[in-house]
C-alpha cells in the first residue's frame, strides 16, 4: 500500500506523572510523526520512559505538556466515545480473564461499535472473524484464552485491536517473553499489517535485531531526548551505536548488530571457502582471534571422508578436529607470536 498520510503527531510534548503535591517530568520537548503503513519501533534502555510515553500517547495518561494528534485531530478534542475508533492499545499486562474463548476475546474489540448493551452485529461478526484469520488464530477461536501458548495469546490480544479497526495500533513490549521464532512472527506479523491493510503501528521493543532489520521508522530515547529516523539513518549519525555501546558491548555499522568487545587473542590465518569457513571465522572472532595473513597458526578447513574437518598447522606439526568445538578448545589462550 505505500506510506500514507501523518496519524500520529506531537508537538514539544511533555511527559511524566502530576501527584496533588509534585509533578515528575519524564521527558520533555518530543516532537514525532508516525504514518499510514509505517511500522514504528520505539527503543531504548531501560527506565527512558518508553512506556509513559506510548500510554500518553493513547489518552491513558494526561501530558504534562505539548500537543498530540491523532489522525489529524487533537487528542483533548477528542471524546471518549471516539478515541477507541481511532486508536487501539495493547499492553505488556497479562490477560487477567480466564474461562473465555479467544473469539470471545477478540470479540471485545467491537466495543465501541456495538449498543448499550454490547449487541454484535453481522459486521461485528464479521470483523472478528477476519481479525482472527488475518492473525492465523481462526483453528484456536473456540480455544479457551488459557489454554494456548503466550505467543498465541498475543496474536489474540493483536486481532483483538483488529477488529477494534483503527488506523492506529500502539503496542507495548509485544514480543516480551516470547521466544525467538515467536518475536519474529509477531513482529511479521505486525509488519504485514502496514503493508496490507494500511495501518500505522507504533510499538515498544527491546528486541533492537527486529527494529533494526523490520521497522520502518525508529524513535530512539535516551536521557537527551527522542531521535527519529529509519535504522539506516540513525546508524549513518552513529547514535544507535551511542545509545546501546558500552566496554563490553560494541555496534558493527555494516550489518546493524552488536558484539561482545572481546581482548584480542592473535591473527590465525584461514584457508577454505562456502559456509563451514565463515563459521570458523565466526567462532574465531567469538574466542578473541583476528584472521588475516602471515598468521603463525594456519586453520584449514576442508571436506573429509566423515564430513568437514579442520586442521591447525605451525609449518611443523599439524593437528585435526572434526568440529568446530574442538578447534577452538585446543587453541592457545594468549599466543602473542604472530
């Protein structure tokens, strides 16, 4: 579909939390747009207030300060009755119901189209009935919403704001406590929707791989402010990496990953090509060696009778594994020769 038009702005906003004696500012002066199509992933360390400000955002907090828009409308403007209509939340909370089925639960979200006294329609019908299919959940709807796994609890809770139909999804920590098969279909999952039914969805995430390689617009808050800009955009300006770096912790700009920043071993020279030598480069660099030429130690890898071997050689001797575990086991700790 494209991206389209802006559905979430705001303008020098403020947030944080008001008591009747004290007010404690979280952040100040964030100025955001988030589009149509557009999959959002707000990132950051711990305690940035990502969650305070994804729950400003939706109406369940007031700001302290500043302006939003939600679908070119203000929020304060906007009545009770018609901001579900505009914009659905899904919270890291766990489901609190038990004994419903997960039709039932999806079905919650036709609240705000339903009567007085919660009426479906046949449209309503039909609406859960496509939010369920387009979260592949359709085979569980009859299943009780405790007796599925929590991956498929939150695909649940996303056709839940499905058939809520707003334009605008916002998530906190979907991918929370999933595994990583899980992460990634959630998080495909939600890009899909952008791309096929137009939506605009802004979620919260620790998982930095995903919104590296899947959003298409990052917020980034830090103790200085929010930055916004596509992953590239911020990796070229070097502020992921300023973010996140630490002693121990590094950013490889060529491929948008971190690393554990490891005290140098020596240079091993590598000899072999295809899959099996990037790995041993790979395993190499975890132990804390460097590859390169008029190396001391020379790693060949190669094809035997029994499947890959590696052999390690001084010009002297010469020694064989038949995995990876075991050549790297049998390296020196700290030969400084090369």
């Amino acid at each position: 579909m494209g991206i389209g038009g802006v559905i979430a702005e705001t303008g020098e906003l403020v947030v944080g939390y008001r008591n009747r004696k004290r007010i404690f500012t979280v952040m100040k002066g964030i100025s955001l747009q988030a589009r149509r199509g557009e999959l959002v992933a707000l990132i950051g360390r711990n305690g940035t207030g990502k969650s305070t400000l994804l729950r400003t955002l939706v109406g369940l907090q007031p700001p302290l300060g500043g302006k939003i828009m939600l679908d070119g409308r203000a929020l304060h403007d906007t009545g009770s009755s018609e901001l579900p209509r505009i914009v659905s939340y899904v919270s890291t909370e766990p489901v609190a119901v038990r004994n419903i089925r997960v039709r039932d639960v999806v079905a919650l979200g036709r609240f705000p189209y339903t009567n007085w006294i919660g009426t479906q329609t046949v449209a309503d019908n039909e609406a859960v009935a496509a939010a369920l299919e387009a979260t592949g959940m359709t085979l569980l709807a009859e299943r009780r919403i405790d007796s599925i796994s929590d991956g498929e609890r939150q695909r649940t809770l996303i056709a839940r704001s499905l058939a809520q139909d707003t334009g605008l999804l916002v998530m906190d920590e979907p991918t929370a406590f999933l595994d990583l098969p899980s992460r990634y279909g959630i998080v495909s999952l939600l890009r899909s929707l952008t791309r096929e039914k137009g939506k605009c969805v802004i979620y919260s995430t620790h998982d930095l791989d995903t919104a590296i390689n899947e959003a298409d617009r990052i917020w980034l808050m830090t103790e200085d402010g929010v930055s916004d800009g596509a992953p590239e955009d911020l990796m070229l300006r070097g502020i992921l990496a300023s973010a996140f770096e630490s002693p121990m912790l590094s950013f490889r700009v060529n491929d948008g990953t971190f690393s554990f920043v490891r005290s140098r071993q020596s240079t091993i020279a590598l000899e072999g090509r295809g899959k099996a030598a990037k790995l041993t480069a790979r395993a190499l660099a975890r132990c804390g060696y460097t590859t390169g030429p008029d190396a001391r130690l020379t790693v060949k890898v190669s094809e035997g009778s029994h499947g890959q071997e590696w052999s390690v050689t001084d010009g002297m001797t010469d020694r064989r594994y038949s995995s990876l575990y075991d050549l790297v086991a049998n390296l020196p700790d700290n030969d400084q020769s090369d």
